[in-house]
C-alpha cells in the first residue's frame, strides 16, 4: 500500500506518491428456506448487503448462517488495509438474530468487536447496522454517489467458519449503479472460496467508466469512478500497458488470468494505493493527474508489484491475518519499501523514468534518510513492527522513528547492488525476488521474515549476507552508501545550505488544532517564551490552519515572525521573534571522478534490473530454479495468501 501522509517526499511528484437485482431479497429468503440452512458445513455462508440508504452512509447487513453448532460467535475485524487498528466496531449501530423460522435469538457482546449467539444449530440470520463513510482506497464508504467497499470493514466472519466458501448479494442498489468487483460471479451472487479471499477483494458499486485490455496473456479490466473532464482513459491505459509488460517480465511470471485496476480521481485531498491479489484501488487528486501521469504510475506499478510482494511472496508472520489485534511483523521493510524499489526499476524498464530522474529519487530518499536522527536509533525491523504507532504525530518525529518504505526501498538498492558484486554479476535483486516466488509463492510457503529475504539473497549470490542483514536491516548502522555505489561508477555527496527556521515544530491531528510539538532549545523562539503543547492561534496575523505550513516555508531569515498563542497553563498570548537559520544537509548522487567503462556496463545493467552475466536473466528465459513453466497462470496458491 501506500499511505501518502505517512510517506516523505522531497518533490511534488513524490508527494503525491501519496447492478442492481430486484429478486434478490426474495432470492436469498428462498435459500434462507432451503439450501442454505442444511446441516452440512459445506454450505456457504450468505452475506446480503442493503445499500437503500447511501444518502445516510447506512448499510443493513444479513449473514445467513448455515445449521451447525447452537453457540456461534461472529467477529467483526479492528484493522484492515492500513497497518492500525481502526475499530470498525464503533460504527455498528446494533446487532440481532434470529433462527430459520424467525424466533429472536440472544445475542451476546464478548468484546467490541466479537458478538455470541445462541440457539443457532439449525441455522441463523445475524442481522446489524453499520455506518461507512470512509472515503479512499483503505476505506468503505455509501454515499448518494456511489459506494467503494472494503469488505472486512463491514462484514463480521462466523470465527468457527472462516474458511467456509461464502456468497455475497446486493440489494436495493441505486437505479443506474453498476457493480465491479475482482469476485466471480453467478447470477445474482458474488462467491468467495473464503473470508479471506472475500475481503481481499475491493467493490465499487455506482455510474463508473470502464475500459479493458489483454496484455502478457492475461485481461485486464480498468474502472474509473472520476469526473470524465478530469483524465483520459486511453491515456491511462497505454501507461498500465506498459506497467503489466515491465513487471510481468521483470518478473517472468503471471500468476492470474484477470486483474482489475480501480481508480478514483477526487477534487479534493486524495493520495494512496492499496493492493490486493487479483485488483488495486487507488486514488489521486483530479489535479495531480491532469498535470502529469507520473503519479499515477509511480503508485499503479508500486500496487501492481504487491500482487506478488507482500500477496504471493508473504512473510509468515502476516499469515493467517488476524483480524482481532495487531498483526506484527519484523517485513514491512521488504514487502512495502522492496515493493517501492521494484516500482523504479518497472519504471525505468517501461521508459516512465531515466536515470536522472531516478537517480534524483534515489537522493532525496537518502536526504529524508539521513535527515531523520531516529535511523540511528530504529531499526528497519523495528520501524515494521512499530507500524502500528503510525496515526501518532509523536511517533511520527524525525527524533522517534524511521519509514519502512523509505529505508526499506533503499536496502532494496543496497541488497541489488550487494547481490550483483557477491555474484560477480550473476545475480541481482530480479533474481531474488524470482527466487522467492519460486520457492515461497508458488510452493504455498511463507518466508521467515528478515531470514527469509537472506535465504534467498545468499541463495542466488552463492555469499554470507549475514553482516548486511544485522548491520543494515536488523541494525542501526549507517549505510556507507559510497561502499555500495562505488561498482557502478557513483558517490553520494553531502551538501550543506543555511536555510530559515522558525526555531520550532508544530502539527496538527486532521482538523485539529496547531499545537507546537518541539522548540529548538536556545533558538530565538525559546527565548521569546514559545513552549511545546501551546497551541497556535494566530499566525502573522491570521488564524492558523492549513495554509500556516505555507505561511511558514515563505519566511526568510531576518523576517519577524508574529504569533498568537493558548498556553496550557491558560492565557492568550502574543510573541515575537526573528526567523533565524539552520543548516540543512542534503545528499546527492554523483558520478565519481572518473567512472570506468566496466562501471558504466554495470550501471547500465543495474539501471535495467538486470544481472549483468546471467543469460537466463537477460534473455528473460525461466531461470534454471523456476520449475513451473514461464506464465503459465495459477490460482493456486491464492486463496491462502489474503
Ligand atoms: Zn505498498
């Protein structure tokens, strides 16, 4: 996924790398009566979603349970999508059930997310209210313009059946609404094999534009909730042409006959991605795209990766998911920064990026690297497992913690440019990733986090990684990036500017209020009295909000800064003081003094995403260690991987 308020980015570019069945009540009362609640365990469980109040963002959600044991206990997940828990649960407004022939039957709250039943051996409707209004691709929402549905928000599982096959049905669906959605279909009804492979699959339901293409033997479908003056649909589908050809034979690998791509182009504040194994939803400002496609791409390729990093290539720990508490890995490091690493080589194979600009990416993530003083305290590893802190503004310090993507996408770098030299040549990050869908994704195994990445690093390099790993990926060493750049004919330089400093830090919760999360000891704003927890109320003048970050970033030194402040200890006050200065220092990919024809040939390959040496790699033939064939699809080991 990608979470572009959480996500550093220097530029613009990388800031922004942030129908309708009438029968079917009648149809499901019909199998409510007869197949559905037969005491066998192979029926499936039947969800029917109402959707006839979009305008009050409620949904009327039936489970018909199948007979089995009296005592049921059904759960409603606390996180989906996005690493924190969210509590879905808050938005039930109640819950009810009854059997077969309509009786009540007593319903139980166990905690705040997991209800008990009783009484339900021949079977049960759980009948429940819930709000959704969450706009964006990790979110559910209804409203009177359509509905975008991330199922395990809205949908509570049977604890004792979550791996039974189930149903999903709609019902009254607005007139003119249309329903898109990676699940198959018959007639009326939507079918998972599982919960898990249900709620992996996002739903848009409403007056959407559509497009579909063939590519690399497999069909994709495109849909696109926008305003139609907002973008061009042939446009985009020419770039997710080219994203499909440069991962699929990155990757020498396509492990599903169809894959659907939905979009959400809103006016206002939009920016993220979110991956799923046979879709991705995404949405992005309507400006951003009119400007330039590279937002667009950078997040559909980084989406589209996740189909096999983090999806197919899974680390244990995430597996099962456990909808009930936070679900911890040490990985995130590879699955999503990894993820971001492959995302500039699709890039740079497809001819969306050269290696200018790629370079320049590559330097402002050393920048916000190294900028922050908590790469020397957090770890990858740890920054993964503490991905549960991230709605907090004090976890989100520079002081407290790092960004798994953005070290995370630079070990991507380090650990390719450590293979190819380990390897002579022979390997490179292509072929541990290829390796790792090998051994892990297609044997419908999971990879033993950290150790896992090495296992197959070490595999294709034939070399002890042991020491990258504890020193770069469980460790908190700094990175001598010249070491790792040096065979490719490049250094990092580190330059300094003086640039303007208020002298102290403020942040603010969504629509919260300013308030100042640190004061440069010793800088002209200790000493006009400014005090961390004051809240800003005025700002040269005006009342703070959102426009106060641009207010800020436009003062120059010398210039005196005017603000109103609520103390904690009570009392409006006004300070002033003179905008002072800091250095600032950036890092910036250069070429060494004199880069050797040899350095430049591995710069080349390395730019491709592939091993120098390697014949199988560079003719992108199936690598001696892949034993199914080439492209051939499967489906096999996705029902487990949600
Ligand atoms: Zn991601």
């Amino acid at each position: 996924m990608k979470y572009f308020s959480r996500v550093f980015r220097g530029t613009l570019r990388r800031t922004l790398r942030l129908t309708a069945c009438a029968a079917i009540l009648a149809a499901s009362s019909v199998l409510a009566q007869s197949s559905l609640l037969q005491a066998t365990p192979a029926q499936p469980v039947a969800y029917v979603l109402d959707l006839s109040a979009p305008e009050q963002h409620l949904v009327d959600v039936q489970i018909f349970l199948p007979a089995g044991a009296a005592q049921r206990e059904l759960q409603l997940p606390v996180w989906n999508a996005l690493y924190q828990v969210r509590d879905f649960a808050q938005f039930v407004n109640w819950v009810r059930a009854k059997n077969r022939a309509g009786h009540p039957l007593p319903v139980h709250e166990l905690d705040k997310s997991r209800w008990q039943i009783q009484g339900a051996q021949g079977g049960a409707i759980v009948e429940y209210q819930i709000y959704v209004d969450a706009p964006g691709p990790f979110g559910a929402q209804l409203n009177e313009h359509h509905a975008f549905l991330n199922l395990a928000q809205i949908l509570m599982y049977p604890v004792d059946a979550r791996n039974w096959p189930l149903t999903l049905r709609f019902s009254h669906v607005p007139n003119g609404w249309h329903i898109a959605t990676p699940l198959r279909s018959e007639r009326d009804a939507f079918l998972a094999d599982n919960y898990d492979e249900l709620v992996d699959s996002p739903v848009e339901i409403g007056n959407f534009a559509e497009s579909d293409f063939d590519e690399a033997g497999g069909h994709f479908r495109v849909i696109i909730d926008a305003d139609p003056a907002d973008y061009d649909m042939a446009r985009i589908v020419a770039a997710l042409h080219k994203i499909v050809i440069a991962a699929t034979t990155w990757m020498n690998d396509r492990p599903f006959d169809t894959y659907t791509f939905i979009y959400h182009f809103p006016r206002g504040p939009a920016g993220g991605g979110m991956e799923h194994a046979y879709s991705t939803a995404i949405d992005l400002n309507a400006d951003s795209i009119k400007q330039s496609l590279a937002a667009l791409t950078g997040v559909t390729s980084h989406e589209f990766f996740h189909l096999w990093n983090v999806k197919r290539i899974r680390p244990q720990t995430l597996q099962p998911v456990d909808y009930t508490k936070e679900n911890y890995t040490r990985a995130l490091w590879f699955s999503e920064g990894v993820t971001s690493t492959a995302e500039g080589i699709i890039e740079l194979r497809n001819g969306l990026l050269d290696e200018k600009h790629y370079l320049d990416q590559l330097s402002e993530e050393i920048t916000e690297l190294e900028r922050r003083p908590a790469h020397l305290t957090q770890s990858a590893e740890e920054s993964s497992l503490d991905a549960w802190l991230e709605g907090n503004s004090y976890y989100r310090r520079p002081e407290r913690s790092i960004s798994y993507y953005n070290k995370g996408e630079l070990l991507g770098v380090m650990l390719d440019l450590q293979v190819r030299e380990a390897s002579h040549a022979q390997a490179s990050l292509r072929e541990v990733l290829q390796w790792m869908n090998a051994n892990y994704a297609r044997k419908n195994r999971f990879f033993n986090d950290s150790e896992g990445v090495r296992e197959a690093a070490e595999a294709v390099s034939h070399a002890d990684l042991a020491s990258f790993f504890s020193k770069y990926v469980a460790g908190t060493e700094e990175i001598p990036w010249d070491d790792f750049f040096r065979s490719v004919g490049l250094r990092v330089e580190a330059i300094a500017n003086n640039v303007p400093d208020p002298g102290f830090i403020a942040s603010r919760n969504f629509d919260g209020p300013m308030s100042v999360a640190a004061v440069t000891p010793g800088s002209a704003a200790d000493h006009a009295g400014l005090q961390v927890g004051d809240t800003i109320v005025e700002l040269q003048g005006k009342p703070a909000g959102q426009e106060s970050r641009q207010e800020l970033s436009e003062l120059s030194s010398g210039d005196m800064l005017v603000v109103k402040v609520h103390s904690r200890r009570g009392g409006d006050r006004e300070l002033k003081w003179k905008v002072g200065s800091r250095q600032e220092i950036s890092y910036e990919i250069k070429d060494l003094v004199q880069v050797t024809p040899a350095q430049r040939e591995r710069r080349i390959a390395w730019l491709k995403g592939e091993a120098q040496n390697s014949d199988a790699a560079t003719s992108g033939a199936a690598p001696a260690w892949v034993e199914t064939e080439g492209a051939a699809p499967t489906g096999a080991n996705a029902s487990g991987v949600n």
